[in-house]
C-alpha cells in the first residue's frame, strides 16, 4: 500500500510539471498514509525522485525518511487535521492562479465551472510567509465549504478523494484562472447569480458519478 502509494506521489509529481501547472520543484504533494501523510521532499527535481526520497511524516511535523520534507508541509498537515474529506492535496504556482492571487483575487462565479471546487467561487487566502502556521490559518479559512483555494502572492492548493483527481482539479482551476485573466483583460466579468450557482453545485453534487 505505501509502496504504491510513493509511486503515485511521484508520477503525479511529475504529471503536475509536465501539464505545466508547477516549472521546476516549487510546488508540491501529499496524500494521507498510516495516520500522517506522504509528502515530496524539499527542493528536489521530480524528474529522477525515488520511492525514498518521498517523506512520511505525522501532523506534528515527526519524519521518517532520509529526505526533508517540502518547507510548505505545515499547511498539508493542516488541512488533513481539518478536513476529513481531503486525501491528497496539491499545491503549486500555476502562472493564470498566481496572477490572479498576486492581485489578492479569487475565481467568482464567472463561470459554472467554479462549483467544481465545491463553492459559488473559489477564494484567495491572506497572504503569510511560507511554510509558517499563520499561512495554514489562512488556507483553512479560505477552503472553508470548498477543496481549492489561491493563495496571496503565492499560487494554488486543492485537495480530492486520491491524487489523480486533485492533479485534474488542479488543472480545472487553472484553466478557470487563464479565462478569468484575460476576461480582466478585455472588461468586467459577468457574474452568475447565487441562485444559478446552487443549482449547478447541486448539479455538481452528482457530477462524474457513474451509475
Ligand atoms: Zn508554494
């Protein structure tokens, strides 16, 4: 089970660079295991990485492993602690999300497609330093009703039922970032109302679910 689960860390690692959602290794990945999580290790490319490098370590920050564990490990932690829904996580500086987050904006609903976060929009967590307790303070309370956030000056984090899905999550949102981009480029975005919203999150609710 680790073992298959290490290699899945990795080849999403690597799928993340190679969608060009994270360039080089500042984004990076966890998913729940044995009580803790596993995580991609601090500063490594994901090109050559192997099941050892990958870290478990507990919430409290305990390691096992011969690697450090990502410097942003604190806020994964976090959100395990805090949402029993989230079994893997990614998080990277996607270009579209961090312009927009560099800005201090979320994704309203200017687009249906911002309900697949599991809100009417998805928004963007005050802005910490990395790697500190401050900033999963921030994450939790933007990803409150929802599993993605932007990050202030920073970029992304989502979380799904396994990592294939957060990578797919990831990628949605950051095509939702690039249209919102250039629509602030061309005017003012139209937004759904509430109303319309509920009804395509209840809709969403049931989204991809094969009888
Ligand atoms: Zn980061």
């Amino acid at each position: 089970m680790t073992a298959a689960l290490r290699q899945q860390l990795i080849e999403t690692a690597q799928a993340m660079n190679a969608s060009g959602l994270n360039q080089g290794s500042s984004g990076n990945l966890s998913v729940r295991c044995d009580e803790g999580m596993l995580i991609t290790p601090s500063g490594m490319n994901y090109a050559g990485l192997i099941d050892d490098d990958v870290v478990w370590m507990d919430y409290s920050g305990n390691c096992r492993g011969s690697r450090k564990p990502s410097s942003e490990w604190r806020f994964h932690a976090a959100i395990y602690t805090h949402r029993a829904d989230a079994q893997a996580i990614l998080h990277a500086h996607p270009v579209n999300c961090a312009a927009l987050a560099c800005l201090g904006k979320g994704i309203p609903a200017f687009h249906y497609m911002v309900a697949i976060a599991g809100g009417k929009d998805i928004r963007c967590a005050d802005y910490a330093t990395f790697g500190t307790a401050e900033l999963s303070d921030h994450v939790i309370a933007a990803l409150e009703g929802r599993k993605a956030c932007l990050m202030a000056h920073h970029g992304l984090t989502c979380f799904a039922e396994d990592l294939p899905e957060a990578l797919v999550l990831a990628i949605e949102i950051e095509q939702l970032a690039a249209v919102y981009s250039r629509i602030l480029s061309m005017g003012e975005a139209k937004i759904i109302g509430d109303a319309e919203m509920a009804k395509v999150l209840t809709k969403f609710s049931s989204y991809g679910v094969q009888d």
